[in-house]
C-alpha cells in the first residue's frame, strides 16, 4: 500500500500548485492496481538514485520506484467546521491518509489574494488548526455516541471509550489529538476513529524566490520545509539536463518536492528496501525496525506467511560490487532469518514455502 499524505491550508496558498508540480512527475498509475485515481489524487515516485544505480547495473525489463500517494483538497477556512467555505466536506478525503502537509503562505504577493487580508504564517497555521480539530470534535461526538451504545454488550470496548473520552477533553481545549500524552497502546486504539490531528504533520513554507536561503520560524517547534511552489512548478516541467542547470542558477541543492517526499519518509519512519532482477528492479516501502518476514510481505502476505530467508546484500556493497555474483564471491551475500531488522537500502531476496 503506497504511502498517502493530505495537502491542507488555507485557500490561496499554494496547495494546488505544489499538488501540480508534485504529479507533473507522476508515475504511471496503471501499475498500481490500489490507486484509483481522482482528479486530486496524484502517484508519486520516491526519489532515490540508489534505484537508478540499481537500474545501471542490472538492466530490468522495467522498474517500478517506492510511491507516495497526495491527495489536494480545498482550502479551509475559519468557520469550515460550520459549514464555511468549500474545505469542510473535502476533509473527508483525507481522514485516511497516513499523514498531512500544511502548505503555509509565507510568499508576498498582492496578485494573489489572502483570506485574511495579510500574510501571517503563524496566525494561518493557528487557523488551520483549529478547524482541524474542531473537525475532529466532530468526528469524535458520533464516535463517543456509537461507543458508548456498544460498551453496554462488550465491555471489552471500555478502555477505547476511556481514552476517546479523554482525547475529546484535550481537543475541547483546542489541542491536536497527537500531542495528548497516551501509551502506545492508548494510541493504538484510536487508531480507526481516524482523526486529522492525529496524523504526522509536516509543513511547507510557501516562499519566494527571493527568500531562498533564508532562516525561517519555527511551526509547533520544527522548522518548516521551505519550498517555492512556483519554482517547483517550473522545475517539473524541465529534462535533467535543464533541471541541472537551473538548480545551480537558484542556488538549490535539488528541488524542494524531493526534500518534502523524503522528510515525509522520515517522519512516518519508513524506509527502503530493493528487489533486483532482470525482470524487474524494484524499491519497497517498510517501517524503520520491520523484521525480514515483514519486509516480504511488503511483496506479498504468502512471503510472510512462508518466509524462510532472505538473501540480503547492503547497497553499499552491491554498488561497489556490480553483480549479486560478485557479491557473493566476496562473500556480502547474507542469508538472514526471520530475526534480521531490514536496513534502509538492502537488496533482498526472499525465499519462501507455502
Ligand atoms: N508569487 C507566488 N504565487 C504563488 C506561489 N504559489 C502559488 N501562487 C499563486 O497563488 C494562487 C493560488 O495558488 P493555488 O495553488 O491555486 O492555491 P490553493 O492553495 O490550491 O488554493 P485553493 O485550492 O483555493 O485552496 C495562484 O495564482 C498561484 O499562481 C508562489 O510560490 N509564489
Ligand atoms: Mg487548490
């Protein structure tokens, strides 16, 4: 399953923008049978030159990247929990990704139009969340009514309906739901009632051009991601050669998307691992810490289910290496069992019997 994110902020910020520039890359969607793509939905590949090196060396038939999925929906505005604005009954949309991207305005530009009336990250950002959360308060009264009927026939559901209980009182206050204190556990059981402010946040500075480089502040104490959603959008449209060239001009080191893609990775705590072969090479998504059997049944659950070894090779030393044969003669072929923790770059092969 590809990892999803949600865009949201407030209208006029840039979130389509970054959307477009974001899918312009698009991978072709036919490949994965679970996207069902919508006009605001877009396939992404994960930028990684470890699987073009990958490519170089062992010439597949075809090669299919790591994905992200986003999904843009309209703008929130103050009062979007009461109907106000378009963004409310978008926000459905994005109940079930896996993380949010708050795109903030901080690009000054009197052509473009800015529901307050002025540039103000931190009062948008304050915005923001508070619809969110109201949202979520939302959510959480049909959540706690239905609880509280189903707790009288099974009182195994009762330590869900305490801890919703508790949640709904610190997003009364105006918290997002993550920063509540909670057990992993206590986590766990909150985790279908889907709510938007539990999710991983990461925001993206919208900035000019001219404020490349610059220091920004700090949002709920993390820096933000600057990126120039018109410059991206520029960017995506460019072969290699010419992306080269213009990210020297602009002084970037690569475009602000794969920086996003790649924090995003970071923040969910996901990595990559790598199949090779002539038919295909491959690169899958696994939580930071999986075991091998996990990492295989990434592929598919029979791997799991029969997983016997995995024949890992780091990339490190297939890059330096060239060949699974070389790597085998110089003995970096492992066979690692169903204890191993899978490593961010390992080229694996499973072996499995069911
Ligand atoms: N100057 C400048 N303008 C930008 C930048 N990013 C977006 N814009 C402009 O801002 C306007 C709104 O951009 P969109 O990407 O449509 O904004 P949005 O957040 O999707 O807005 P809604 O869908 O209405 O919520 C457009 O005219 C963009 O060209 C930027 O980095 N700099
Ligand atoms: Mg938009």
């Amino acid at each position: 399953m590809a990892l999803s994110i949600g865009i949201v902020g407030l209208p006029n910020v840039g979130k389509s923008t970054l959307f477009n520039a974001l899918t312009r890359k698009a991978v072709d969607a036919s490949n994965y049978p679970f996207a069902t793509i919508e006009p605001n939905v877009g396939v992404v590949p994960v930028p990684d030159p470890r699987v073009d090196r990958l490519v170089e060396l062992v010439k597949p038939q075809r090669t299919v990247p790591a994905v992200v999925e986003f999904v843009d929906i309209a703008g929130l505005v103050k009062g979007a929990n009461e109907g106000e604005g378009l963004g409310n009954q978008f926000l459905a949309n994005i109940r079930e990704t896996d993380a949010i991207v708050e795109v903030v305005r901080f690009f000054s530009d009197e052509n473009v139009i800015h529901v307050d009336g002025k540039v103000d990250p931190l009062s948008d950002v304050e915005t923001i969340r508070t619809e969110l959360v109201l949202a979520d308060l939302g959510t959480m009264e049909r959540s706690l009514t239905r609880l509280e009927r189903e707790v009288k026939r099974d009182k195994a559901l009762e330590p869900k309906l305490a801890i919703a209980r508790r949640v709904e009182a610190w997003m009364a206050e105006g918290h997002r739901a993550s920063t509540m204190p909670m057990t992993a556990e206590e986590r766990e059981l909150l985790r279908d009632l889907h709510l938007l402010t539990m999710k991983p946040m990461l925001y993206v500075a919208n900035i000019d051009e001219s404020a490349i480089g610059t220091d920004l502040p700090e949002i709920d104490g993390v820096r933000p991601i600057p990126i120039c959603a018109k410059i991206e959008s520029e960017m995506a449209d460019l072969d290699a050669e010419e992306l080269v060239e213009y990210l020297e001009m602009e002084g970037l080191e690569e475009p602000g998307l794969n920086t996003l893609i790649r924090e995003a990775y970071q923040l969910l705590g996901l990595q990559s691992y790598f199949t090779a072969g002539v038919q295909e090479v491959r690169a899958w998504t696994v939580r930071v810490g999986a075991k091998a059997p996990e990492a295989a049944g990434v592929i598919h659950s029979d791997f799991e289910r029969g997983f016997i070894k995995a024949e890992t090779i780091s990339f490190a030393d297939y890059d330096a290496l060239e060949t699974e044969a070389a790597a085998k003669a110089a003995g970096k072929l492992r066979i690692e069992g169903k204890e191993y923790v899978v490593k961010d770059g390992d080229v694996m092969h499973f072996r499995f019997n069911v």
